[in-house]
C-alpha cells in the first residue's frame, strides 16, 4: 500500500544531511511511497510547505554539504502539526534532528499519534542510544584539521593559540577537537574550572615548549559551553535565547577573554606577557560535505528510518551500534531515550584535573574516526643559530 511519507532537516546543519535524504527517497521509491519534503524544518511541516522530491536531486547532492530542504530552530505546536498531517493525509513522519528537534518528534508520535521516527543528527554528538551521531565525525574532522594548524600560528611566533568552538552543553566536539588536534590541553564545559587552574597549565606546556625548542608556545581547544571561576561570561549580553530557550554564547567573545586573562597573569607573574592568539570555530565545523562515514551511516539510517515505518515501528530513532569484530551497524532505540542528553562527564574521555583527552577517548573514536595524526612542529632549534 503506496504511503505518504513528510520528512524534514532540523536544527544546524550538519554535512551528512542530504545522504540521509538520499537513503529515506531510495528506500521509500522501493516501497512505492511518495516523499514529501517539509522546506525549512519543523516550520515547513507546520505550514504545509512541502516539495515532491525526485530521485534525480536527491542523487545530485547526496554528496554536498548544508540541506536541499533548508532548516530553522523554529519551535512548533503540536495542533498545528497534527493540522498540517491531516490536510495533507501524511502516514508518517521522519525527522533529522537533535535533541530538540527529537524531543518534539517523541511528543508527536506520543501524545498526537502521528507515526513519526528519527535520524540521528548533530554534530555535538549528545544523544543517548546511539554509538556516534551524524555529523559529529565530519565536524572532528574539521576540528582536527584546522587545530592542527593553528599549531604554524604558536610555534612560529611563540603564542598561545587558543582555539573555541561550538558544543554548547557537552564536551564532545571538544575532546574530538583537543584529540584530533593534538592540542596541549582542552578547556571543558561540563566542569567549572578556574582561570588560575588553566594558566597553570598553560604556562607548563608554554615553558616546557620553551626549553625544548627555544621558544615558548602552547595549543589549547576550549569548549563554548565553559564555565570559567575568574572570568567574564561569554553569554551574549542581551542574553539572548533562541526558540527552544537556549542561551546564545559566544565562542568569539570566550577565545578573546580567554587570551586576555592569560596574557594578563603571566604579565603579573613574569612582567611581560605571553603573547597570545585566538580564533572561534564555529560554522566552519559544520560547512561542506560529510566524510566518508557521514555518508555512508547518514544513508543506511535514512533507509533504516523508512524500514521502521514500514514494519510498523513509529516512536524510535535509527541509532548506530558498535561491537568489537562486527564494526558499524545501524539498530533503532526509542525516541524518548535517544532525545536524553550524553553528557562527557562520567564516561573517562576527558582528565578534568589535567586538562586533557584520555586514551579511553581515542579507543571509543577509533571505529569512525581511525587514528589521530600528531602536529608538526617546524622549528629550527635555538642551538644553530651563528653566534
């Protein structure tokens, strides 16, 4: 029996977006569905702004970055989403979303009895029954890259490089960013910390650097959502909330505290400062196409969310699982766990004492994100030079 089936991107973009598209439009053409696509996220849904899409353009940008259907933090109510389901006699719904987005998809399915499922999307890797989320290795990969090089930035003239970026409520992207970066140390979110503590440590890794190659510098990743005991808040100073009552917080105003604090205390300590550089990574992480497991996860959940549908299934989230010998495999979990909250804190990925990544962390990445590669530190050393 021919289904029509509303499917959606929510939330951030992320790059795996338009191969979980892919896999719900291949997977359903199978079936002999129709696959309405809601322009905008929850809004297009709301509003009945739907497209009829083809094979033809779902194929030609399974492989880009962003959304073909757009997305928006708008925040629906549930009356005019079961409106919106009836008018357009819609069997099913599939979301691509976080938490959220997934939150309301879970309300839908429960208290409206819309058939509904979910894919797992965001690059801060925060939902729970699922291995990794889509989005999140591509967004590592990013980090990893360009923390690596903002190394070229410290080494060369001896600063500490202070690289913050996007992860609101957990510390995800920043054990991914710190890691994958080979960063000197990470500045978490879900531990208060103190400036004092965090200048400790950089000034050991500034000073080891410093007797080891003549020169003084250090690469450090601090995660948005920090919360900082002698330092200003980064909220934004309207404390401005999005739609889902979020606190906008800004990565460029914490990478600029942060470098001024330090140079300050080292100026009180040694009587010069420690010269210092920063940089906010934020939509960078996000922009351009999925790697190569984005793509591939992205499309085997998008099939699996239609297969759910289709088996009578409503109410879960294609999640992904992983089991030593048998590697990545695409399971379901319920809507109303996978839209909990992960948190970092708990699991042993990050050393909150010592500021850094553990070796637990790189064993739970390895299946997606294969090893990490080391920064390259090109200084010649002190000792050559003709006196």
């Amino acid at each position: 029996m021919s289904k029509k089936i509303a499917v959606f991107t929510g939330g951030g973009h992320i790059g795996g977006f338009n191969s979980g598209l892919s896999g719900i439009w291949e997977r359903g053409e199978q079936l002999g569905w129709d696959i309405y696509g809601a322009i905008d996220g929850w809004s297009g849904l709301a509003r009945v702004k739907f497209v009829n899409l083809s094979g033809e353009e779902v194929a030609n940008y399974a492989g880009k970055g962003g959304s073909i259907l757009g997305s928006s933090r708008y925040k629906p109510g549930l009356e005019e989403l079961k409106s919106a389901v009836s008018e357009y006699d819609i069997d099913g719904v599939v979301a691509l979303g976080g938490d959220d987005t997934l939150g309301i998809l879970a309300r839908l399915w429960e208290e409206a009895d819309v058939p509904a499922v979910g894919w797992p999307k965001t690059m801060d890797n925060d939902l729970s029954g699922t291995y990794f989320t889509i989005g999140y290795p591509t967004a590592v990969d990013q980090a990893g890259r360009l923390v690596r090089e903002s190394a070229d930035m410290a080494y060369t003239h001896g600063r500490v490089m202070i690289n913050t970026l996007f992860g609101r409520g957990t510390d995800w992207m920043a054990a991914g960013a710190c890691a994958f970066g080979d960063a000197d140390l990470v500045v978490p979110g879900e531990e208060t910390v103190s400036i004092n503590e965090i200048y400790k440590e950089v000034k050991k890794i500034y000073l080891e650097n410093r007797e080891k190659y003549g020169k003084g510098f250090a690469v450090v990743v601090a995660a948005e959502g920090a919360s900082i005991k002698g330092l200003s808040s980064h909220r934004m100073e309207s404390e401005e909330f999005d739609e889902f009552g979020h606190v906008k917080l800004s990565p460029k105003l914490l990478a600029l505290s942060l470098s001024e604090a330090i140079q300050d205390i080292s100026k009180e300590e040694f009587g010069e400062r420690f010269s210092t550089a920063h940089q906010a990574l934020t939509y960078l992480l996000r922009n351009g196409p999925a790697n190569e497991v984005d793509k591939e996860m992205g499309y085997k959940a998008g099939c699996h969310c239609v297969e759910l549908l289709n088996k009578n299934k409503p109410g879960k989230m294609a999640s992904i699982q992983h089991e030593r010998g048998s590697g990545l495999t695409i399971d379901s979990v319920k809507l109303t766990k996978a839209a909990k909250q992960r948190d970092v804190k708990g699991s042993g990925y990050i050393d909150y004492s010592d500021f850094c990544v553990t070796d637990a962390y790189l064993e739970y990445s390895r299946p997606f994100m294969g090893e990490k590669r080391n920064k390259e530190i090109n200084l010649l050393g002190r000792e050559k030079v003709i006196q």
